[in-house]
C-alpha cells in the first residue's frame, strides 16, 4: 500500500497537470461517482490535495475523495497518450487539453460537498500529517503527549492514523530507528528526551522519504549501495528489508519481526 510521501507526491503530479486547467471529458468507472461527474466538463480543477493517504480534488463545491488502500494508483500522461493496456480496472478519468490523469483499481472512491471533507471517517479522525510538509516537529511533539495513546506500544501506534496520519509499514521501521527506540516499548514510557526524537525522526525520515521518493538513508549512501550492487529494497533503507545486513551505524544484524502480520524490521543494539 503507497504510504504518505507516495500520496503527496502524486497529488503534486496531479496539481501540476490539472489546476487551473478546463477538463474536456471526465469519465467516472467507479460505481460510487458513475454519471455524478459529468457536470465537471468545461470546469477549472481548483485544487489538489493529499491528506495522509487520502487524495482530494476539488472542483467548484464540489470534491472527489479517493483512497487507493491496497492497489489503487494515480497515473499522468499527455492527453494524447492511449490508457496503458494492464490488470487494473479504470475508476475515474479527468482530461485537459495537455494532460490526462487515471484513478485505477482504487475501492475507496466518492463525491461529496466541500463542507463535508473535514468530517469525512476518514479524514476527521486523522492525527499530524508527517508526510504534508507543512507539519512541523513541534506540532508532532505536542501530539505525542495525548493521553489516549500512552499505553500504546510504538509498533502498533506507529500504524494508527489517528496518532501520525501518512505513516505505513516502511517509515514504521525507519523512524524507530532514526529515533533509536525499541518498537516494543510503550509511547508512555519514553522519556522526553526520546519523545523528542521521535517526533523529530517522524519528520526528518517522512519528509526525506518524499523528497528521495521513497529513500529514507542520505542520497549519497543510496548511491553509493547501488553502485555496489545492492538491491534498491535494502540500499534505500537503514533497516526495513534489510534482516541479515549489518546495521549501517552499528554494523550489528538487523533483526525481523511481525506485529499485527507486517513486517517490522529493527536493529537490536541502535535501538534500546
């Protein structure tokens, strides 16, 4: 599933080629939008957004949410450019004179009012966006201090949206090691010098994660392992995918888990 970076790089590529643009056709596949987006023809994009894994475009009052959960994806071509010929089902397709974007194979897709976005489940339960960089260190700091979620052990909380929203499987792994905790000790038992860290390695790995698309070690270190052969799933990470490796800082083993049935990935003496 594309986590947080993901969706906000893709809702850039979809801002850039729709916004303020007039679409020429739109198409909507989707049962839940079918026949619902035909008064968009002729009408300007206003807006594109991301809100953790949840896409939002934004036509006059109008605003069609997508979540690509498991297989969903957003594509971009020139207009002029014929749908790829693959396994995915085509849900709702917008064209301009310059660009066609494709929603395929995503399950989560409808249309609702703009006054009804900040209520949507989804959406209205979600916490900081670590992936929307506009989120700051602080505001993830205060958020670390909520009551509800201090006897939550990190390897859990870290994949709840309510506690940071855009975090999936790969940042999980990653930014517990970047703020050197063990994925089993409970959020409420940290100190603040190590919820400190945590809040600063949420930013710093999701934030790399989206500038790098989807590297989170230093861009020079990446390189430098896929000059040496190293398979792109293990060179872009510190730990995750990379159980049987030396530890970059420590040249200890990474060591793999599974919690809730995903893996987890984590460095036994970097993290304590």
């Amino acid at each position: 599933m594309p986590e947080g970076p993901e969706i906000h790089r893709a809702a850039a590529q979809l801002r850039k080629a729709l916004v303020g643009r007039t679409l020429l056709s739109v198409g909507g596949e989707h049962p839940a939008v079918a026949g619902r987006l035909d008064g968009w023809v002729g009408r300007e994009v206003d807006a594109v957004e991301a809100r953790s894994k949840a896409m939002l475009i934004h036509v006059g009052e109008q605003v069609l949410y997508s979540h690509n959960q498991l297989y969903g994806r957003w594509t971009v071509n020139r207009a002029t450019t014929a749908p790829r010929n693959w396994k995915r089902s085509l849900r709702v397709e917008l064209v301009n004179d310059q660009h066609a974007c494709r929603l395929w194979s995503a399950s989560d897709v409808m249309l609702m009012d703009t006054w009804e976005v900040n209520g949507h489940p989804y959406i209205a339960q979600l916490g900081p966006d670590v992936a929307d960089l506009r989120t700051t260190v602080a505001e993830v700091r205060v958020h670390l201090e909520e009551a509800r979620f201090q006897r939550r052990g990190l390897a859990g909380l870290l994949l709840d949206q309510r506690f940071l929203a855009g975090v999936g499987n790969y940042l999980r792994s990653e930014i517990l090691f970047e703020a050197g905790v063990d994925p089993s000790r409970r959020l409420g038992h940290l100190n603040a010098g190590e919820k400190d860290a945590l809040a600063e390695a949420a930013v710093a790995i999701t934030h790399r994660a989206y500038h790098q698309k989807g590297v989170t070690v230093e861009q020079d270190a990446y390189d430098t392992m896929r000059g040496l052969g190293v398979a792109r799933r293990s060179a872009r990470h510190f730990v995750f995918h990379r159980d049987g490796m030396p530890c970059h800082r420590c040249q200890s083993t990474v060591v793999h888990g599974r919690v809730g049935g995903r893996r987890l990935d984590a460095c036994p003496t970097c993290q304590t």
